[in-house]
C-alpha cells in the first residue's frame, strides 16, 4: 500500500493526469485455463465494463508481490484500467469462485486492482453459459458490489474513511439502504426501509430476489445468464460509478416464492431454430447473448436479447 500511495502523490505533483474510458483489464494466474472458459471470462469482463459510463482514473502503482493476497504478483506501472488477476486454483467443494477488490483510490474509494479466484475442482465440466454468470458475479464484487458495503472495507491506499452509509440492522435482518438501488427496489415495487440482504452482508438476499445476478441464491440458477436488474446498477451508482442504464436486463421481483428452476430444456447444435421452438421446449425467455439456444438470427436488433415478444 506505501508503494501505491507514493506512486500517487508523485502523480499529483505532476498534474492532472486525463481520465480514459473504462475496461477491465484481465490476468491470469495459476493453472491453464482452457479455451472455452478463458473467452468466458474475457467477455464477462466486457459485458461487466459495458454497465460503467464513467471513465476509470488513471493512476501510477508500485505494490509488492502478495500485498493484497498470498501469490498475487507485484503489480507496477501506470494502470489506464481495472486489473483484475483471475487465479485458478483450489478452494472449498461449496465455491465456484470468489472475488474482491484490493486498494481504492483516494477521494472516489473505488478499486484500483482486484482478484477472482475460480475453483479448479470441476471447472472443466461447467458449461461456458454458467461459468460465464460466474464470472459477470465475481467481476461485480471486484468493482464494489457486496464486497465494500461495509465501512471497514472502505479505505483508500492513503488510509481516508469512507463514511457513507450503505447498510442498516433491522431486527435480525441486515436492509441495504443506499439511495439509488433503494429507489430501484421501490421503482420494481419493493417495501420497506431497504433492501433485504443475505447473511454474508454480500449478496441482496435469495428469497427477495430469486436470481439476479448478485443473489445469496444465485448459484441455484444455472444453465443461463441471471439477470443485472436495475438493483445492481443501482448499487454501482451507490459506489460512485456512473452507469449505462440501459444495460440493467429485464427483471421482476417475485410474488411469492422463488420458482424452483426446472431441468434445462433441450438445446440444438447451433441453438433453437426459432423463438416458437424455444417457448416449445421450455426455455425462459428472452434468450441472452452467451445463453445456451440464443443464436444472432432469433436476435433482430442486435440488443443481445432474443426472443423478447
């Protein structure tokens, strides 16, 4: 942290330096990663970089090997993007992956670097549409999303507190309660002070929304993309991120309880002839760009949503 922060005064004693847009920029660390999830976890970090609108700041680093994490290599030079290393390597049978930020930048409190780590146990079984979900998820919490809704998370490389309030104890229940995914709650026709969260502090909570992209329950819907509701915009706007609206996928809150996800209908080589083949084999539509059965052809305007009507 004492190299990055050196880094940073240095670069302010030179002068402003011009924001660029924002990417994430990938590296992979530990095992080989095979063709297949490695496009995976590329176009997971497109589709996550497409949701920000503001541009990422430029800043000059020098952090030491395992700074932030035990492996992680030094990280120098001048970043014009998210770093984000994505470590194959073992973790718990209950894990397909996990991920977090390391240091923030001064005054915005956002992430300079982060991690994901992918569990190497069964990886080369999962299909692509699942560990690209995977990836979309873990990519989110390295931003911000449920990994720094807590104070103590929020401290920049210069040792500044972040004192904004994202989340409130209500009873046994812990509500996130940040304005702008709150006001995406209300706006979905949610009640009360805030939104519920899981146990873990991390994830809004499974029963509140099924499976959206950063469910406690998510992981429970799988052989498709989970949709990036407006509730997940809204918290990277809570962060500091400006976001592109229009990304945030069709989503409802449910009535009642979660619907119990049926076995995965059967797909065609080359994906469903038509939308009338898909609605006839049970596929919940719309189909999502990278969602097993979506090909080009059923998607006319291109929006990466096939089969909308």
């Amino acid at each position: 942290m004492a190299g990055v922060l050196a880094a940073l005064l240095g670069a302010g004693q030179a002068g402003a330096v011009a924001a660029e847009p924002f990417g994430i920029e990938v590296r992979f660390l530990g095992a080989p990663l095979g063709a297949a999830p490695r496009s995976a976890v590329n176009e997971a970090a497109r589709r996550v970089s497409a949701l920000i609108a503001s541009p990422f700041e430029p800043v000059r680093v020098d952090v030491p090997a395992g700074e932030c994490d035990r492996g992680l290599p030094a990280l120098r030079g001048r970043l014009t993007r998210l770093v984000v290393f994505v470590r194959v390597k073992r973790l718990d049978d209950d894990l397909y992956a996990t991920g977090m930020p390391c240091d923030l930048h001064d005054g915005s409190f956002l992430p300079i670097y982060g991690v994901v780590d992918l569990n190497s146990a069964g990886l080369s079984d999962l299909p692509r549409t699942d560990v690209l979900d995977t990836m979309i998820h873990e990519f989110l919490h390295v931003l911000g999303v449920g990994t720094l809704w807590e104070r103590d998370a929020r401290v920049s490389v210069s040792g500044e507190q972040d004192d904004r309030v994202f989340l409130k104890r209500q009873g046994k229940t812990t509500l996130y309660v940040a304005p702008r995914a709150v006001a995406a709650f209300r706006a979905l026709g949610g009640r009360g002070a805030g939104i519920p969260l899981d146990p873990d502090l991390g994830h809004w909570a499974g029963e509140a929304v099924c499976s959206e992209v950063l469910s406690g329950s998510s992981g429970e819907y799988t052989g498709r993309l989970n949709p990036v509701s407006p509730l997940t915009l809204g918290a990277l706007e809570d962060l500091g991120y400006r976001v592109q609206g229009g990304r945030a996928a069709p989503f409802r809150l449910p009535v009642g309880a979660c619907p119990v996800q049926a076995d995965p209908p059967a797909v065609p080589a080359g994906g469903f002839a038509s939308c009338a083949a898909a609605r006839a084999a049970g596929a919940a539509l719309p189909l999502r760009r990278g969602q097993l059965g979506y090909r080009p052809g059923l998607d006319g305007d291109g929006d990466g949503l096939a089969c909308e009507r």
